[in-house]
C-alpha cells in the first residue's frame, strides 16, 4: 500500500521582491493505487507542487505537510525521499555530460534498493526498459540527456520510472512536447507501471490529451496556487470542451 | 549559486586591426638577454607567483638529472645531442626565460627519435622522477617524428624537483603524433615546462598536458606549422589542491593556411588558495587563409577559496577562415545537476563524485592512451575523496 497525503501546503519561492507564495493551501490525498490528473493553466503552481514534493530547494515550504504513508516526506533530503519512494518525471530533464545512462540507472538503482542489482537480470532490464519505450540499445553509452531531442528526454524519465519502480510517480507535463507516436509509448509505460498493485500517479498536465492515454481516478482543476475544482475523469472532458475560463474569471475578479 | 561566463568573440570586431607580430607572444630566441627576468607585471608572467619559481630565473648550470625510465619500441631511439645540433635539428626556439636558461644551461639535450614510416603500436614511454626540491634540473628535449609514422609519446612527472625544461616536438610531414605529459609531482615540486610543436604539412598532433601535482606547475603548450593542411589538437586536464598553483598558457600560431587547431582544457579546485590559470592565445596571421581554430576551457570550482583564471586571447589577421571561436567557463556545482541526481536516490556526495567524473571523463576518453585512462580515472577519484566525497558539511 502508499498514500500519499498533502494537507494545506503552503510553499513561496525567492524573488527580488522578497518571498512569493504560489501554493496557498493544497490538500489532496492519493490513496493506494490511485491515479490523479492536476490541470491548470500555466502559472498555476502545477510545476511547484511537484518540485516540491521532491524537495527542490528553490521552493521553501512555509505550511501544511506531505506524508508518505505516514512518513514526513517534507523532513527528508532530496535523495531520502527518492529512496522511500517518491520519482518525479521532470518536465525539463537535466544535462549531466560525461556520466553515461548506464552508469546513471545502475548508480540511482543501487542508492534505491541499497545494493547493486544482479549484474545479469540488470542488463536485461535496462534492456527491455529502453526497448519499450522505443529508446536505440545504444542509448545506454549516451551522456544523460546531454543532447537527446525533447522525446527522447521524456521517454527516458518513464525508462527510469520502470527501473526504479517507485510507490508513487509524479510525472510533471511528461506529455508537453510528444508527438502522438511518443505519447502513445511514454503513456505505455505509465500504465504498466500503475498495472502494479498499490503504485499511485499524480500527473500533472496542461493539456487533456494524455488523459485519454492514462484514465485518471480524480481530477483536479488547479488555478492560483489551489485547487478550484475537482471531480471524476468527466471533469478533464469539460476542460476540454470549455477550457480554464470559468476558473481564471473567478479568480480575478 | 552558478558562476557562468561563456564568451565568443566576434571575427568581425578585430578584422580591423593589422598586427605583424603577436603582442601576447615575445618572440622566440635563445638569447637570454631577449628574454630579462621578469619583475611579474608583464603579460605572460603577471598571473605567476614568481617568488615560488624558487630562482629558477636566475638558474645556473646544474648538474642534477631527474632519473629517466624509458621504455622504448623498436626502431625508436633516444640519444644524448648538443644544443647547437638540437637547433640545426630545428627544434623551436625558446619564448620565455626558463626555456631559454633550460637551453642555456643543460648541457645537451636528448632526441628522441620515431624514424619515417614506422607506425607503433605501443607507447613510447619516458618516465622522469626527481628526488628532491632542492636540486635544480634543466631538461631539453626534441622529439622527433619522422614523415609518414605514427606515435604515442608519454612523458610522466613523479616526485620533486626545481624543473624547467623546453621541449620541441616535430611532426613530419602527414604522420600522426599522440604527446602526453602527466605532471603527477610531490606537493613541493616547482615545474616549468615548455613543449612547442611543430606540425608538418598533412600531419595531425594531439597534445595532452594532464597536471595534478606540485607546487607550482606552469606549462606551455605552443603549436605552429610547417605546411598547409596540418592539425593540432591540445587538451589539458588539471586538478589544483590547496595552495597549488597551476597554470597552462596555450599558443596556436596560424602561420599556414588550412590548419586546424582545437583546444579543450578542463580543471577542478578545491581548498584554499588552490590556482590555476589558463591562458589560451590563437594567432590566425594573415597567410592563413581557410584555417579553422576553435579553443575551450572549464572550470569546476568544487569548495570555496579557489581562484580560477581564464584568458583566451584571439588575433586575427585575415578573415578568409573557415572558423574561429572560444568559449570560457568556471562555475560551481550545477545544483539542477545534483537535484536530478538526488532526485533518482543518489546521495549528495555520490552526485557530485558523478558530476566531476563526467566532467572529467569525456576529456579522458579523448586523450587515446588507453594504458593511462584507468590510472587518470583512480587520480581523479583520489583527489576527489579529499573533498567531495567527504560528506559535504558545507553544502552550497
């Protein structure tokens, strides 16, 4: 079982003008095996939900509380929380030249699990990973990310969510850039991850597209740093037809 | 917090400037008086601190040798020659003082000779070990390459020395030449090095200067070309420890038309006072039509405390290139980079032990001496355990 619980969360981030807060009081529960849409314009604070869930020290978190079964997520390190259990599927994969993905995957598999995978069961994995998501057998020697067009990029974030197989995955707008053809793949394997028993999804998009690749159990409308509606997949399909209107006129207003 | 600095010049801005003669280069000369001890504000020796030459400027003759250890190849010679036969031999003439006191005062030099057409497939390998800072060493050296072969030269550094030694490697015309130097000294060690090439027509070089140890280390790597169609390639590794000094000044002089030179030089820091100074000059003069030069230097500043100097220069003569460009960067840890890393359970100290060894890595996997890309790895990974692999208690 995971469930991940976030209960009034407050974050702000730097700017010149002092401290800004983006999330003003986010609750949201993802119960065992459940699988979450978040939709929202940009600007929204979408994007700060998830690098804060992982703990990107650009956001500070100033209220409210993230835990993973029970566990305080928000008083765990980067890697500590990782480790029990949390990905994030970035939306802007970074560059690390000279560290091959091979070393990469066996090096982030060996932090998650505390030791080195079998050599030869590892192989095949990676193998079948990079294979199901129409990645080359030779993108193993590449740098991370150094020089992969945007595809490639997502696609290679949902290979390490197979690998690493967390309890939960936060895919961060994982669709914003794919042609169909990628999408299709990178919403594959999204699925044969929550095929498993008990993982949790929050993904976050700005668009409905994907949703009509993963089948989400709630959707939440996300506007101004909270949450301003939420409802069953129907509410993706009146996004759709209607778009944020609604939501930005009430906020402004 | 980043430190980022990029900058590429435009060609257009110094078409305008018509120089015969380099000013970030004095010219060649074996006379001493051409080359009068410097008071530290002049150009080439303003970033040095000379007091730590510890009088190698004012050097007299010595008799002190570094003990060599060579291993040889078949058909490859080394033999003991006098200075005015290393001249007729055409080695390039010294463009500083310690070059021309190494000439003045060694007593000789060696050659080193690959004969034309003869393609090794093994390195040729010349170990020097000093015992001790207190002895004084000239060192003048010719490499030879003859016509049409193909050779690895690898000179290795140990121990501790007052060193300065000019080395001239001629390339004959289309062979292909591999010249490793590994400064891998004691904490004491002074060492003052200058290795000028002299690419022939057709022919390619690659020059790798790799400098972890000593206290002062300062290298030339200066490439010219005896005919059209040559390239050269120069990459350099360093790592500076606390209060190291390291300094390598790079001299691409285009004096023939379609060369190539492309340089990457990489190096980390860490502790205090660690230096290191990286000065890359590119001549494009006016013959040297359709040449195509493009020169790189990274920094990694891993602790707070280190300084890291980073001058290209380029001069250009004529525009009728094919290209011309450099780009210079120091920056600290890329915390995106870490957060990407932590973020997949890696901990922070194994991120940036990752981080440095891909900075590193593909700079070695260039360097094509496979017998030296294991030992060159184990050398980052052991000054590497001095820091950054120390869990950081100053994170930043």
């Amino acid at each position: 079982m995971s469930t991940l619980e976030i209960k009034d969360l407050h974050v702000s981030v730097k700017t010149e003008d002092g401290p800004k807060e983006i999330l003003k009081g986010v609750t949201l529960t993802i119960a065992d095996g459940e699988t979450h849409a978040i939709m929202g314009p940009n600007g929204s604070g979408k994007s700060t939900l998830a690098y804060s869930i992982a703990g990107h020290p650009k956001y500070t978190v100033t209220g409210g509380t993230v835990t993973l079964d029970g566990d305080d997520v928000l008083a765990m390190s980067v890697d500590e929380r990782a480790r029990a259990g949390l990905f994030l599927a970035m939306q802007y994969p970074v560059e690390v030249p000279g560290v091959s993905v091979s070393n990469f995957l066996r090096t982030a598999k060996t932090a998650i699990d505390g030791e080195a995978p079998k050599l030869r069961h590892w192989v095949k994995d990676v193998n079948k990973a990079l294979q199901d998501l129409n990645l080359d057998p030779t993108f193993g020697q590449r740098s991370v990310n150094e020089g992969f067009s945007g595809g490639e990029k997502k696609r290679h974030e949902i290979a390490q969510l197979e690998l690493l197989n967390p309890k939960i995955a936060v895919l961060d707008e994982t669709d914003s850039g794919l042609d169909i053809d990628a999408l299709k793949i990178v919403s594959e394997g999204v699925n044969r991850f929550r095929a498993q028993e008990g993982k949790g999804v929050l993904l976050i998009t700005h668009y409905t597209r994907i949703l009509r690749y993963i089948t989400p159990d709630q959707v939440h409308v996300f506007v101004d740093g909270k949450i301003a509606d939420q409802g069953g997949p129907e509410l993706a399909d009146q996004l759709e037809a209607e778009g944020y209107d609604k939501y930005l006129t009430k906020t402004t207003v | 917090m980043t430190v980022t600095d990029t900058a590429r010049e435009s060609v257009e801005s110094m078409l305008e400037t018509k120089r015969t003669e380099s000013h970030l280069n004095p010219p060649p000369s074996y006379d001493l008086a051409d080359h009068p001890a410097p008071t530290g504000r002049e150009e080439i020796w303003r970033f040095t601190p000379l007091k730590r030459l510890r009088g190698i400027l004012d050097g007299e003759a010595s008799e002190a040798k570094l003990t060599w250890e060579t291993s040889l190849p078949e058909g490859v010679t080394l033999t003991e020659i006098s200075a005015a036969e290393a001249a007729e031999i055409g080695e390039l003439a010294p463009n500083d003082r310690p070059s021309a006191l190494a000439v003045a005062n060694a007593g000789g030099a060696l050659l080193l000779d690959v004969p034309a057409d003869l393609e090794l497939d093994e390195p040729v390998w010349l170990r020097l070990h000093g015992d001790s800072v207190d002895d004084l060493v000239w060192g003048h050296l010719v490499i030879r390459i003859g016509r049409f072969s193909k050779a690895t030269v690898v000179l290795e550094h140990t121990g501790s020395a007052r060193y300065s030694a000019t080395t001239s490697v001629l390339v004959g015309d289309g062979a292909n030449a591999n010249v490793l130097t590994l400064q891998d000294w004691d904490d004491d060690a002074v060492h003052l090095g200058r290795d000028a090439i002299l690419v022939g027509r057709d022919a390619s070089v690659r020059h790798t200067a790799i400098s972890f140890g000593g206290d002062l280390v300062r290298m030339h790597a200066n490439v010219e070309y005896a005919g059209p169609g040559g390239q050269a390639e120069l990459l350099g590794l360093y790592f500076a420890d606390e209060g190291q000094h390291i300094e390598h000044r790079i001299f691409a002089d285009h004096n023939e038309p379609r060369t190539k030179s492309n340089v990457i030089y990489k190096g980390a820091l860490q502790g205090q006072g660690a230096h290191t100074v990286w000065i890359g000059n590119v001549l494009i003069r006016k013959v040297a039509e359709g040449i195509e030069t493009y020169e790189e230097n990274r920094n990694l500043v891993l602790t707070e405390g280190c300084h890291a100097d980073s001058v290209p220069n380029l001069e250009i003569e004529t525009g009728e290139i094919e290209g011309a460009g450099h780009a210079s960067a120091t920056a600290r840890f890329d915390d995106e980079q870490l957060f990407y890393l932590q973020a997949r359970g890696i901990s922070e100290a194994e991120s940036r032990r990752l981080v440095v060894h891909g900075f590193f890595n593909d700079l070695i996997r260039k360097v094509g001496v496979p017998e030296l890309e294991e030992k060159l790895m184990a050398t980052v990974e052991e000054e590497l355990s001095k820091n950054v692999l120390r869990p950081a208690e100053d994170a930043s």
